[in-house]
C-alpha cells in the first residue's frame, strides 16, 4: 500500500474522529475544553502525516524480512510523532492515537488489500483472500512487530509519555515512566515495548489492544463505522462508532480518575443510548446531547475510547485503497 496513501487515511481518521459532534465527554466541533481546543486536534492530526508515512515505508521496506523486524523502530516512530505533535499544540492531544496508528501504519505498508502473504518454508507465498481473512493477517501481523518491539523501542515510548505529559501505562513496580532511572533499567533487563504494555494491559485498555491483536478496533469499531457510513453521513457513523466502543468497553481515562464503577455506569449509559438507536435516531441524538452535558458537567472523558475509535476509522479508511488506486490509472 502506498505509503503516502496510509499517511493520509492516519490523519483523515485524527481529524474525523475529534469532528464528531456530539462526540459525549470529548472536545468536538462545538465544544472546547479550558486547555485545549479543537483546532489543537486538527493541529495534531495534520503533523502526525508524514511519521505516519515513513512507518508505511519501513513497513514495506521489511515487508520479506522478518529477521529484521526489530529495526522498524516503532517506539522512535511514536517518540518521533509526540515530539512533532508537541511543537505545534502545548497539550497531550494525540498519544493515545498515535500508539495505535504507528503500529496500523507500519504494517499497511506491507499490504496489498487484493492479497495476503502467509510465511511457509519456501518463505513467503501470496494468495487471493476474502477481506476478513486478509484483515485477520493484518492483525497477525501486528502482533508480531509488536512482540519484536525492543528495549528502545520502550525507552523511546517512554520519552514519548512524557513529552505528552501522560501516566498510566508505566507505573507498575520500579519501571515508573516518571523516572529516568527505569530508561537504563529496560535495557538493562532487557524489557521491550510489547512486555511494558502488557504488564499495563490488565488495567489500561489501550494497552491491552495493542498486546491482543487489536480486539476493538478490527471487531467491534471499524465494522460498525463501515456499516453506518454506507448508509448515512461521516459523522454519524463516527459517533455510533465511538458510542459502540464506549458501550462495550469502560473507559480507561475515566476509571483511571474515577474508579472502574464510574467507567461501567457511563458505558450503561452508551448502551441505553445505543438502545434508542444512538445518533441515528431523533430520541438517541436528544439523549446523546444530554449525555455529553452531563459527562462534561462532572468532569467525565472517555479519552481511551476517543483513540479507538480513530484506530477504527483509518482501517476503514485503508480499505478504500483499491478504489483509490483504479481512480490513479484513469
């Protein structure tokens, strides 16, 4: 796949997904929060571009060469988006995303949507697919540049946590991202990026998705903004997607600051919505409104389930590459 081509599925899916309006709990199209506003999302869309597309490079430069996986660099690929996220916007507006578009990026870079390549003795051979078993490749293959991740590539994460001033996926024993200390120690031990996301795995989702192949956004975000964007407009299908993953996944950033029973309780609150019809419904958009209000009246973010539903919105978006290549040859 073009590499220029995934750069922008990556920023279209960071700018659509922050236009969802009434996207609840969230910055959107008509809501600002004090520190950071919506332009600041856009900002931070546009300059994750052209990471992205050196991590389709390297994808496709590695695409044959599994011995070789462990120089991908995706961790100094993350560090490398923060950083140039952090010179045009003051706040963390896209880490969440960027870790879940880096690894989407690298591994569209070696993928023709028309094929899949499977490994076999005589190294690899390429066969015609139905797409779901192409995407099961996808996410095969993902878990397996996560696992030849490195200890730099986790060094390199780390710097980029707190270059976006974030907590969470590092705090566990003696390997607090805050310390400079633990940079030496995932050396020293030799701890790579995919075994520091799992260790947060059992309490950071985002974490978990990116050590388990991706569950939310192959199965449950990506196939319902397909399906509702091939009925209805772009933004509807963004925000039945994000209120879809909220029902079905409490959200990280919420129980994090509030506790795990807040986290159930606002993701009943999706499905109830979701139960009217969600957005696409005159009762589900009455009920969505309200609901975002009160979730920004008591200071409720489902940040978590803002990244996935980007990550979801890119992998439809890279399925439209076909269509975007035969459009070129005209």
């Amino acid at each position: 796949m073009q590499s220029s081509y995934v750069a922008k599925c990556a920023q279209i899916a960071s700018v659509l997904e922050v236009s969802g309006h009434p996207k609840p709990g969230n910055v959107h199209r008509t809501r600002n929060f004090p520190d950071m506003v919506f332009e600041d999302f856009l900002l931070s869309g546009i300059a994750i571009g052209q990471t992205m597309e050196k991590a389709a490079e390297r994808g496709f430069k590695y695409r044959y060469k599994t011995e070789n996986w462990d120089k991908i660099g995706l961790g100094e690929l993350i560090l490398e988006a923060v950083t140039e996220t952090d010179h045009w916007v003051a706040n963390n507006t896209n880490l969440g995303i960027v870790m879940l578009l880096a690894p989407i990026s690298v591994v569209a870079g070696m993928f023709d949507l028309n094929e899949c390549e499977t490994e076999n003795n005589r190294g690899f051979e390429r066969r015609t697919e139905g797409l779901s078993e192409i995407w099961n490749g996808f996410r095969d293959r993902i878990d397996q540049i996560m696992r030849t991740t490195t200890p730099e590539d986790a060094v390199n994460l780390y710097r980029a946590i707190n270059i976006a001033d974030a907590g969470g996926m590092g705090e566990q024993d003696d390997l607090d991202v805050a310390a400079e200390s633990s940079l030496q120690k995932l050396r020293d031990e030799d701890v790579n990026m995919f075994s520091v996301l799992e260790m947060s795995s059992k309490w950071d989702k985002l974490s978990y998705e990116l050590t388990h192949k991706m569950p939310v956004t192959f199965q449950t975000g990506y196939p319902v903004f397909k399906q509702v964007k091939s009925e209805y407009e772009t933004n509807q299908a963004t925000v039945q997607t994000f209120l879809t993953i909220l029902s079905q996944v409490p959200d990280t950033l919420i129980s994090r600051k509030f506790g795990d029973e807040k986290a159930l309780e606002v993701s009943a609150n999706a499905r109830s919505i979701l139960e009217e019809g969600g957005i696409l419904t005159m009762k589900g958009i009455s009920m969505v409104e309200k609901f975002d209000q009160e979730l920004i009246s008591n200071g409720l973010n489902p940040g978590t389930t803002a990244d996935f539903t980007a990550s979801s919105i890119m992998v439809a978006f890279l399925e439209g590459y076909n269509d975007y290549k035969a459009k070129l040859s005209k």
